[in-house]
C-alpha cells in the first residue's frame, strides 16, 4: 500500500486513532497558545511549528506513544527534573499515551525553544543576522526566473520551479555547527578546489556534499559572489532539467 502523502496538520491528526488524535489536538493547543506567532504546517509529513522559517516543534504521534522533537541539550538540561519520566532518544521525547498530556509542561518547552531562537537571533544581529542573510539569498534569488521557496527538512529551500529542482538550501546552526550557510551545487570537481583555496568561506556539507554540493559561510562571502553561485547553481539544476542527488 502507498504511503499517504498528507496536505495539511488535520488531515495528519484525522488519519490517527481516536487516542492519538485527542493527544495531538491537545499538544497542539498548548503550542500555539505558547508561541501564537509560529507557523503551523507539514514537515517530514509531521506537525511543524516555526518561527521566521526556524523549527521550535515537531510533534509526530505513533501507537502508544506522540513525540516531540528537537530537544537539545540546553532544552533537557532546563527541564531535566520534568523530563525524567519520560524516554529520550536522538533528541526526541517520547510521551507515553496511557497518561494525561502535560500541557503546561508542553507550553513550558514551546516557549523555552522560541526564546531560544529569538535569542540567537538578537545576538547575531545587524547584517550578519540569520533574518538579514536569509532576506538576502531570498533578493538574489528572486531575479532567478520561477523560483519557488519552502521549508523542506526545517530549513528554507530554494526550488528553479515549484517542487521541481532544489538548487540552494539555507542551513542556520546545522546540528550545531555554528555556521549561517548556504549549500548549492557546483559544477563536477569544482568543490576540493573551492574549499582549499578559500577554506574560510567554503566548506564540504553534510548529506549533499557527497553529490559536489558545497558549502558557503554567508558572512564571509561578498554579495556579487554569492550571486554567482546561486546563479550557476540554478542553471546546473533548472537548466539541465536535473534534481541534484541528495545523499
């Protein structure tokens, strides 16, 4: 049987058992009361909660459990006494259904991640912010002919047409990096060759860079260049008719 491809958060909630579903519309209530400027959608084919494009929550709901996810270190250190009742693995919290739903507890976590996220927002700050940067790869994307944008993977994606060809991702502290960067792809070979000249702007990334993918720090590289990649990147995609292999 296919896997179904669901639309919207009520038709992921809908598929559910009624024990589940109760669960998550519960979960979901104490997520948007806690942070009622975040964005509801899919991602994963799962509940998702951003802020200015960033993740605060994954919610997913499984048999006799729901879970919520990304729980950093930072995160489990402030509600450790909380969440020692419950399993932890991979940065997810698992919550068992035979117990009643910890709301407050939830609105506690939600909160506790956006303040997170604003917070590394003020301190990075000015032009080099992750807003700034992101407004910025947005600018010259958009004088690429039908260039389409989502979140794809929690991260803001760049398509040559809707769906159709990732030619750029924007990666902000990816699995604690500490980089504000941007993956396109290169032309064949390119990449060794970028990274040992200029190692403090290029860098090979996770997943893609086994493709010929490379990475470029965005507040060490000057806008006229950044246009280049990003224009050669859309071509090597858009203009060849060609998705670039993630690994």
């Amino acid at each position: 049987m296919a896997k179904t491809r669901f639309t919207s958060v009520n038709e992921y909630i809908a598929s559910k058992p009624k024990d589940v579903r109760v669960a998550l519309e519960s979960v979901r209530k104490a997520i948007r009361k806690a942070v009622p400027k975040a964005e509801e959608g899919l991602s994963y084919q799962m509940p998702a909660y951003t802020l200015n494009g960033l993740p605060v929550l994954y919610v997913a709901g499984w048999k006799a459990h729901y879970s919520l996810y990304p729980a950093s270190d930072d995160l489990v250190a402030a509600f450790k006494r909380e969440l020692g009742q419950y399993e932890r693995s991979k940065g997810t919290i698992r919550m068992p259904l035979s117990e009643p739903v910890p709301v407050k507890l939830i609105e506690r976590i939600a909160k506790f991640r956006a303040q997170q996220l604003t917070a590394r927002e003020k301190k990075d700050g000015g032009r080099t912010g992750r807003q700034a940067q992101l407004e910025r790869v947005r600018r010259i994307c958009a004088t690429l002919p039908g260039v389409f944008e989502k979140l794809s993977h929690g991260s803001p994606t760049f398509f040559v047409e809707k769906d159709k060809g990732v030619f750029a991702m924007f990666a902000d502290n990816h699995h604690d990096d500490g980089r504000l960067a941007l993956w396109v792809p290169v032309r064949d070979g390119l990449q060794p060759f970028l990274i040992e000249d200029a190692p403090d702007t290029y860098f090979k990334p996770p997943y893609v860079g086994s493709s010929g993918w490379i990475g470029i720090k965005l507040d060490e590289i000057r806008d006229d260049a950044l246009g280049i990649h990003l224009r050669e990147a859309w071509n090597l995609v858009g203009r060849k008719g060609k998705t670039p292999r993630r690994a």
